[in-house]
C-alpha cells in the first residue's frame, strides 16, 4: 500500500509539474459574437493589393499537376464532393482524395487534423457555427489577400448577405467561402392536407392545428407533422431557431447577453413542445433519418427541412411521393414580436486548412469551387448543395432544377434568415441548450425551468 | 561473470515490453493527469494551472453525478444478465451434439460484428416507423401506435441494455464454454456411479468448481461495461434528455464537443480512480466468495 501511494504520488507530482512548466496561451474571447445578427461593415483587407486582382478562377495547372490534396467533407455532402473531385482532378491534374465524416464530427476532425500536428487535411468543409472555435484552434488560413487578389472573378457581392458574413469572417477577417446554403423550409405533403381540407399553415397556431387534425384523424397511419428533436445540437437547436426567430426571441441580445429565458423564446418551446405530442413518433428520437423515412413513404404531412428536399423528393428510386408536395416559408410567430423567419440551420464553408501540406493546390480548390460557374453546376445535380449566389438562384437551369416553387420559397426566406451564432464559445454554450431543450421535450424539465437553466448556464460560461 | 549475466538477463529481457508498456499506458496518464490541473482547450493545451478547480466543478456537475449512476446501473444490469445468459447457454451446449459447432459458432456472430453495425440493426429494429419490433407489436395487437424505444425516456436506457445484452452475451459464453470445458471429468464419474442426480450434480460439483472462473467473468465484462460508449453514441447521443448519458459519452462530449480538453481530463481521471476502487472491491469480493465456497 505504501509503495502505491508512493507511486501514485510521483504521478501527481510529474503530472502538476507538467501543467504548471507550459506557457500560457493567449485569453479566450470574453463574449460571443452577435448571433442574428450580419456584421454591417464588409470585411476590410488586412493588406493593400500588390498585383492586379484575377480576372480569370481558371485552375493553375502548374501548381497542381501530380499533386494530392485532402477534402474533408460531411456524409451528407459525400455526393456533391465527388463531383467536385471529378471536375476538379479534370481540370487540374491533380489527385483530390475525399475524408468523409459525419455531419456532427467536421469541426472537432479539423481541430484534431491541426492541433495533433496529423495535417492530413488540405480543404476544409466547416459547419458554420465552429468557424469561430477553427480561427481560434488556427485551424483556417486568412483569406483577407485571396479575397483581394481574386475580386475580379470572385463577384464577392453576388453571394447572399445572409451567408457572406456569417459563414466566412471573424472579427475583420475572412477564413473560408461560402459553400452551401442551408435554410429551413416547410414542406408539405399535398394529398394529406387535402384529405382533410387543410391549406399550408402561415403561423404557428396554424400548423399545430394541421399537426394535430391529421396525426388525430389518421390514427397511426400516418403523422400532420415530423419533428427533428433528436438531441444533436445541429438537429434539435435548429428546430427551436425555427420558432424562436418566428416567435421574436432570439439566443442573445445586441450586447452580447443572453436572453435564452425571454417570453418569446419561453413560448416557443412551449409551442414546440406543443406541437411534438403530435408530430411522428417520437420527436425526440427523430433526426433527419427518421423525418425522410416518414416524409419519403407518405406518412407525414409536414416537415421542416432543407431546400434541397424538393429534388430529393422527386427522386423515383428515393421516394413515394414524386411532384406530390408543396412548400411555404416557416410559419410566422403570434402576437406583435412575431415574423417570418429562415433559420440558417446547417450551411458550410470551405476553407484552407493551415496544416495543408499542398497548400498551393489546395487555394486552386478553393478557387474552383468559389467559381460561379463550378457553383451552377453543384446547384443543379442532387448532393444536399444549395445556393450561396444571387446568381445560381436566378439561373433558370438553377430554377428549372428545383421548380419555380422552390426558388421563390428561398428567394422569400433570405428576406428574414437568422443565423447561429459562430463565436469560439458557441460549441460551450450550445452543449447546455441542446440538454435542456431535450429535457424540456422529454417533459423532465418543463419550458420555462429549462430555459432558466440555460440562461444560468450561460451566464456562467460567459463569466 | 556468469552469474551477472544471469541475474541481469531475465531483466534485460522484459526490458523492451516494460519499456513500451510504460509509453504506451503510464505517458498518456500522465499526460491528462497534467492537463487536468489546466484550463486546456483541444486547441490550448496546458492553458493556465489551475490546480483542482476542475476537480472541485466535477463534484458539483450534476450531470456529470447523474452519468456516473447510469453508467454503473447499465454494467451492473447488463452484466450480471449476460453472466447468466452465457453461463446458461454454455452448459447447455457444452456437450458435443448434432450441429453444436454450427450453433456456437451462430451464437458468437454478435461479438464478431462492428459495434457500429450493431448499433445501425438495433436502430432498424426499434425504428417507430419502419421497424421490426413496432411492425409486429402492432401487428399481433400487443400496442395501439409504434412505440419509440429510443425516444421515450424510461424505455430508451433498457432499449441500449438490450443491444448491449445482444451483443457481449457472446462474450461470456465463450469464456464460460472454457470454463466448463476445463472441469475435471472424475468428480462427474464418481456422482454417476453413487447415483447422483442432475440437479445435484450441478449443484454441489459444477457450481462450486466454475463459480471462480465466472466471477472473473462478470468482473471482466464488468469493467468493460463501465467503459460503454458506441452504442449510446450511435443510439441516442445520450439522449433524450440526459436519460442514457453514461460517462465516458459525457467525458467526450466535454472534451470534443466543447474543447474543453482540461475539465475532460479531470473527468476522466476521477472516472479511472472509480473504476480502481470498483476493481479493487470486487477483486476482494471475489477472494471472500471464493473462501466461503472452498
């Protein structure tokens, strides 16, 4: 006993002596960024232009030729990246080798690729909610002077405000491109509603009423609406957006504070919660799976999903339900506060990573999938890519593509979007959220207790 | 001369194994015993020497608490199930008999299968909407409506016990078939020629002779449980609520959910030193059992 004790001391004793010799790093961030709301000043280059900015995003052979490089993209994307490693090994010569992860796992992969000092990764695409913690883990390489030496091809303006910022600067400064669009819209089963002489709801009185008419009068065979509630932050967090915005709350205040306890945002769960006692079984086990298994086979009459569902939905080989749907932006919020809004649930960058060990090529892929016309040609095939360009949405083989439906639904959506916030602490602080949003879906903690839960939470993180 | 070289051989010899024993296990330890003392993030290691602050947020992290007592509920149930299950199973297939290798060889298809394969069949099983189970609970009138295992909040952690159970019964069959297979055929010769029952024979010959080896058993699988983390990760991501959260989940949720690669690595150490007094107290358990049957 004495000899373990010994032991175990030594341990302690090198281990204390270990942490107290490294150097200490620099502070973390005192408050989050702004999370619904755009920056008003567009990014201001670090350094003044040395060349005349590139006319041209045609792919440098010469620095690619021969080459590998890594893209670290997510599963459901695993489509859309394949096409781009096609088109781009076509053009460049070089060999692009694809890292697919799940959805959930892209930022930590990213993180762990640089800080381990593994530096598999050349490419990067993030989840713009970690861009934050990938600046402050260096894990992105600036692209102020890329913005600069590529603004005559790059059209930096023809991308949607709503991304632009959001998915791409910290502070002053630009880390990545924006990539994929993601909004939420509702989608609605037509043949469902018309059974019951119900329309597509505009509030979100409205939809419950729907939910509930259909889950009642369908007795099991079928559900009014699905409800992602599965406790994924992306997942659950993006569903409450959907209500919080409408309902006029939102995660913080202009001053950086939370207010996660609001009316508005205590409503909103209220209302969530509400609406999954009728949503498909059961809401929070119900993640983007489960919610296209039921809306695929017909059994659901709502769901709030994607902009890319419409061509996924027409998929003969995918689904049931082919050219039978309809879609209508996300129910507006009561009383004087409430509005249409779009959370900006998922949406990705793409990004240089600084562990890159082929970073010339790696900028050439960068600039390729920036290219407005690389982006036309992801937007119009299925792989789970939406537009981040003015242009692509008004490109009739864009519209043709997704059906005119679609377009004027997203065209509507960009009016109102709210955003996640990207701070580095977000991934801190949407931990508690996710917990107590689940647990108030549960019914183990009720709306209000477990919002005052994560507003304490918070507080304390923030402090 | 000689007498050096024989005394210092043997040593020489485990030389290179204690070496790579000490990188590989006794670094690593040390490693996060340090950055359990820091402020670390997974991009900040050693961030500001904070000595126990970490420590003293884990005693009061609820949900950390309530982690612990689902992780030790979830290995003492599914434990001490599989233990009989697989102890059941071998002594019933220990005898050589028509098609037994077939059947031992099906029943450990389960411990031969990628824990995240299993998880995706147990996720189709208990599919509300499409899965076997509901199919037939509401086929046969056993329910009204598909029943969400994993989402509801007092059936998704037997829903993981299930899978589990499913999973690692194999594990303890194998070692129990040994167990069994190892006994001693003279004590069984001498009880048939005095007549001895079946029922007897198990009882006063087999269970006193297996029951070591078998406590070994549950005490392994039983520190293997405590470590449980695919299955939660791949069913319920801990959910709903915090219902299924078990602590190595929770750990890595801290660590590489939130970056908070300090508090996580004083998470784990103080889950380490549990599993020491656990493994400690059933080692001791398991000598006084041991006693008692002797």
């Amino acid at each position: 006993m004495k000899k373990l004790t010994l032991v175990l001391s030594v341990f302690v004793v090198l281990a204390m002596l270990l942490a107290a010799c490294q150097p200490a790093a620099t502070p973390a961030p005192e408050k989050p960024a702004e999370p619904t709301k755009a920056p008003e000043k567009p990014a201001e280059p670090t350094k003044a232009p040395e060349k005349p900015p590139e006319v041209s995003a045609a792919v440098n052979k010469e620095v690619c030729s021969g080459k590998t490089i890594k893209f670290l993209t997510i599963q459901p994307h695993n489509v859309a990246a394949q096409n781009l490693q096609t088109w781009f090994q076509e053009v460049s010569g070089a060999t692009v080798e694809l890292i697919v992860v799940p959805y959930d796992n892209v930022i930590e992969k990213a993180v762990l690729d640089v800080t381990s000092g593994a530096n598999e990764v050349d490419v990067v695409e993030y989840w713009y909610p970690g861009l934050g913690t990938l600046v402050e883990s260096n894990v992105l390489e600036n692209l102020d002077q890329w913005y600069v030496d590529n603004a005559g091809w790059l059209k930096a303006d023809d991308f949607f405000p709503t991304y632009f910022d959001t998915f791409t600067k910290i502070g002053n400064s630009r880390y990545g491109i924006p990539y994929d669009g993601d909004m939420h819209i509702l989608w609605y089963y037509k043949p469902l509603l018309e059974k019951y002489n119900l329309k597509p709801p505009a509030t979100w009185d409205e939809y419950l009423n729907v939910c509930k008419t259909i889950t009642e009068g369908e007795k099991g065979a079928a559900y009014g609406c699905a409800i992602m509630g599965a406790k994924i932050p992306l997942i659950l967090i993006g569903t409450y957006l959907n209500r919080l915005g409408s309902y006029g709350g939102s995660f913080f205040d202009a001053n950086g504070k939370p207010v996660i306890n609001s009316p508005e945002a205590v409503a909103a769960l209220e209302g969530l919660v509400e609406q999954s006692k009728y949503a498909l079984p059961t809401a929070s086990a119900v993640a983007f799976d489960e919610a296209l298994g039921g809306w695929f086979t017909g059994k659901v009459g709502m769901v709030e999903f994607w902009t890319d569902l419409g061509s996924m939905t027409d998929d003969p080989t995918a689904s049931k339900i082919v050219g039978q749907w309809g879609v209508v932006p996300l129910p507006k919020g009561p009383g004087d506060k409430g509005k249409v809004v779009a959370s900006v649930n998922a949406g990705f960058g793409v990004g240089v990573s600084t562990g890159s060990k082929n970073k010339a090529c790696a900028f050439e892929f960068l600039k390729f999938t920036a290219d407005p016309e690389t982006a036309k040609r992801y937007n119009t095939v299925v792989g789970g890519i939406d537009p981040v360009r003015k242009s692509t949405l008004e490109d009739p083989k864009y519209i043709e593509f997704v059906g005119k439906e679609v377009a004027d639904a997203i065209r509507e959506a960009h009016k109102n979007a709210v955003a996640w916030p990207t701070s580095a602490l977000w991934f801190k602080l949407q931990e508690p959220l996710n917990d107590n949003l689940s647990l108030a879906l549960t019914g183990q903690k009720t709306p209000k207790q477990a919002l005052d839960d994560t507003q304490k939470a918070w507080e304390d993180l923030l402090k | 001369m000689n007498a050096t070289i024989e005394k210092y051989t043997p040593k020489l010899m485990v030389l290179p194994t204690f070496v790579i024993l000490l990188i590989i296990s006794l670094v690593p330890l040390i490693y996060v015993l340090g950055i359990s003392f820091t402020d670390s993030t997974i991009s900040k290691p050693f961030n500001d020497f904070i000595w126990f602050e970490n420590y003293k947020k884990a005693l009061t992290d609820e949900v950390f608490g309530d982690s612990l007592v689902n992780t030790l509920i979830f290995a003492f149930v599914v434990t001490t199930i599989q233990t009989f299950l697989g102890f059941v199973l071998a002594f019933a297939m220990q005898r050589e008999r028509k098609l037994s290798g077939v059947l031992r060889t099906l029943a450990l298809l389960p411990l031969f299968t990628p824990p995240v394969a299993i998880a995706m069949i147990w996720r189709l099983i208990y599919d509300p909407n499409q899965g076997m189970l509901n199919y037939y609970l509401v086929k046969w009138g056993l329910t009204n409506a598909p029943i969400a295992f994993l989402g509801d909040k007092t059936l998704a952690f037997p829903s993981i016990m299930l899978a589990d159970i499913w999973q690692w019964t194999p594990f303890c069959f194998l070692l129990c078939l040994a167990a069994l297979q190892s006994l001693p055929r003279d004590p069984y010769e001498a009880a048939m020629v005095d007549g001895a029952s079946a029922w007897y024979v198990f009882k006063r010959l087999t269970l006193p002779m297996v029951a070591p080896q078998v406590i070994v058993i549950f005490l392994f699988r039983f520190l293997i449980a405590l470590k449980v983390f695919d299955l939660i990760y791949m069913l319920t991501f801990g959910g709903p609520g915090n219902t299924t959260q078990v602590a190595s989940f929770y750990i890595y949720r801290v660590s590489f959910k939130q970056f908070q690669t300090g508090y996580g690595g004083a998470l784990s150490i103080l889950v380490l030193i549990l599993i020491s007094v656990l493994a400690t107290l059933l080692t001791k358990g398991r000598e006084l059992l041991l006693k008692r049957v002797e």
